[in-house]
C-alpha cells in the first residue's frame, strides 16, 4: 500500500484550509505500507530537484526556490484563486516552510530464494494517497504489469509506473540477482517534491542478501535516469481477453472542471456538489428519474454513455477520474477545447485522437494537467448496472471540495429498495 502522510488530521487540515484561503498540498511523507520517514533535503539537493513544471510558480511570486519541505510557496497556491483574500497567518508555518527530519522505520518485502528455477514475485501496488501522484519503480528489476484497477490487461514489459490517487497495479518481478534493492516512489506533480523508500531484499534462508549493486530507473522527482527506461502509459493498455465495444454512443455528457472560486473548491461539471446534499435523502433509496443537472446525469440502461472531461481553466493538475459502479473505456483525448456535441462529431473533425478498436479499461482515468490551455478526455461506459453511484475526482482535497457528480444508471429498471434498508 502506498500512501501520503501529513502530521496534520483530516479536519485540522480542512480547518486551516478554510480560515486561511490556502489548500493543503504539502505533505510531510511517502510510506510503504504505513512505514517510512520524513526525508529533508539539503539546500543543494532542493535546487537539483526543482523541476521545470515548477519553476513558472515559483517565478509568479519571485520565489528563490521550493519550500524546506520541497513544495511549491503557499503565495503560489494561494493565486488559484487570486480574486480571494487570503490569511496566511491561519495556516501554521510547518505546513509549508518547516521540515523536521525522522527516523521512521522502512518496509521490507522479504523474498527467501526457493531453488535453482526461475522465481517471480507478484505485488499489488495500492495508491491512497490523498493528493499526490507519484512514479514507483524497483532498482535493477522490470515489471510486468498484469491488471490494472482489478482487470487483467495484455502485459506491458516497464521499469517504471506513473500512479494516480486510487490506482490499483498488479505487477510480476523475475528474480534474479540476490541482493537488497530499493523500492522508489516520487512525486511528479508540480506542488511539491517528495520521495522515499523500501527495499525488496532476496536471499537465501537463514542468509543475509549479499552486497549487490541497486540500479535506480528513476531519480527523486520520478524523472527517468537513462533514455531507454520504459515508463508506463495508460494508452498502452489493453484489456484481456479483448473486449469490443459499441462503435457509437446514446448518451454524451460533457463535464467541465473548473476551480470554483477558492483554493479548496471544485466543480466537476461547473458548480461544487453542494454540501447540503448529505442531509437530503440520498438518490440511492429516493431516486428521482431523469433528473439532469450540473451534479447529477441520469442514463436509461442498456445504453452506452460518453462522458467527456474538459478542464475549462488552468493552470490545472492531473485529475484522476473515478466511476463506481462500472468501468470505462478510455477513447479519446486531446488539447485544446471541445466544442463538439458528442464525440461522433469530433472524430470527423480530429479523427486521430481517438481509439474505438482496442480503448483502454479501468475505473479510474487521468485527466491530462494543463498549463496555458484547456485539454479533455474522453471515456464510454455501458450502463447495465442500475443504482445510484458516484463519479468524482480521487485526490482527496478535490473531492471533499466538491468535484462530484451523482449518476442515476439505467433509471428505467430502478430495482425497488428493500424495505430492511430503507427503514434502517
């Protein structure tokens, strides 16, 4: 399990958020399996891991360079939402400026050498993390990457994978060489420079793992070493067995994300999902068919749907999509606006940005980041599971900050809701 970690609470981190006007993205860790420290950099080793991602914000407040904690300056975050007034003496000056060195334990994954045959070594690699993406690779060890978020995919042969908030990998590692070797994750978003450790030892039994050189595929910004590293993309998948999928939509739904007017809002489709819909009685026992608004899309079932994410407004990090209820089909992306009505349209006008043969598979999909320009991302799912679920952006502070959107699937087969749970 791989994971973020801040000293600070869940509700003491939403409560400076909202008093100061700044969002939280600085964190104070990266653990493996809940073990890890918190690494400080040398002044030397901040300026080598500046990235030049970050340099536009650092330069928009004539900052010399990233915070002790290798983050961007909360005056940077702070002009998401320049219109506001911000009060930077509400937010404690460790979140961003003050890092503490520790001496935290590190996971091991133990592997005891079996025999002369071959051996492979198969991981599940979990990201919750709460706002950070991060790179994972193995020193001196390849992957091969079997399923993503549950399904099986056709193997892809990498030395590294880019991980979004809620991703789930499954990987198999041929054993080789006896000997300890680093796991690495970093982070490669702008807002902050961060990595940390655990080690895949292999040995015999009852011997320690001997002296064997660590080969790193990655640097401590996720960067790959050599040229020829092969880093993974969530085009390259392809589901197995193969799936075919219908070639037009019934539905299309274009969502625009926007930031909403303060540092810690989202809208997902231009309006945040309001709050006051936790005291409402929810879709899922009191349906209301049909229903279509800026925060809820209802489908009929037995239907394909189009859901097309636009970011509307930059700068913008990546945002990893997530639908429950059913997975989607990646088939399509791309700069710039999209201003056609459905996706039909615009592949006679960009017919190459799109894949309906073979479309990557999975419940969680990547928005791209932008920076001077709005980009979208295209998914189709088929609606063959009636209820009410929910389609939202994983990165934690994104998603509390309203990016949601409530989906009625199949409302003309709406199953009726059991009277046991109902009156609960």
């Amino acid at each position: 399990m791989l994971s973020d970690w801040s000293k600070y609470t869940g509700s003491q981190r939403v409560d400076f958020t909202v008093k100061s006007g700044i969002v939280d993205l600085c964190y104070d860790s990266l653990l493996f399996n809940g073990k890890g420290n918190v690494r400080c950099y040398t002044p030397a080793e901040l300026r080598a891991v500046t990235t030049p991602a970050q340099r536009p914000g650092l330069s928009l407040v004539n900052a010399t360079g990233l915070t002790a904690k290798g983050c961007l300056p909360a005056k940077t975050i702070s002009l998401q939402a320049p219109q506001v007034v911000k009060d930077f003496s509400a937010l404690p000056s460790d979140v961003y400026d003050v890092c503490i060195p520790t001496n935290g334990s590190r996971e091991v994954i133990d592997v005891v050498q079996s025999g002369d045959g071959e051996q492979w070594l198969a991981l599940d690699l979990i990201a919750t993390f709460g706002v950070l993406a991060i790179m994972f690779s193995i020193d001196s060890h390849p992957m091969y990457i079997y399923a993503v978020d549950g399904a099986f995919v056709e193997p892809i042969p990498v030395e590294a994978i880019p991980i979004q908030n809620g991703a789930r990998f499954s990987v198999l590692i041929k054993l080789q060489d006896l000997g300890n070797f680093n796991m690495r994750v970093s982070s490669i978003g702008a807002s902050q420079s961060i990595s940390n450790y655990a080690t895949l030892s292999y040995h015999q039994a009852g011997q320690p793992a001997p002296n064997t050189p660590s080969v790193a595929y990655i640097n401590d910004v996720g960067a790959n070493v050599t040229a020829n590293v092969r880093v993974f993309s969530q085009t390259q998948m392809r589901a197995f067995p193969p799936v075919t999928i219908s070639q037009i939509a019934d539905n299309t739904f274009v969502l625009s994300m926007i930031v909403a007017g303060q540092t810690y809002l989202w809208a997902l489709n231009s309006t945040v999902y309001p709050l006051t819909h936790q005291t409402e009685e929810p879709l899922l026992f009191f349906p209301k068919p049909f229903l279509s608004n800026n925060v809820t899309i209802s489908t009929l079932n037995d239907t394909w749907v189009d859901l097309v994410f636009v970011t509307a407004t930059w700068p913008q990090p990546q945002h990893p999509m997530h639908k429950h209820g059913d997975k989607m089909y990646m088939i399509g992306q791309g700069t710039g606006s999209f201003p056609w009505a459905t996706v039909a349209e615009a592949m006679q006008a960009v017919p190459g940005s799109f894949n309906l043969a073979n479309p990557p598979r999975r419940d969680t999909f990547a928005t791209a980041a932008t920076v001077s320009q709005p980009a979208w991302l295209a998914v189709r799912y088929y609606s063959n599971d009636p209820g009410a679920w929910f389609l939202h952006c994983h990165i934690s502070s994104h998603f509390d900050g309203g990016m949601s959107v409530a989906i009625q699937d199949g409302v003309d087969v709406f199953p009726a809701v059991p009277p046991e749970y109902l009156n609960f």
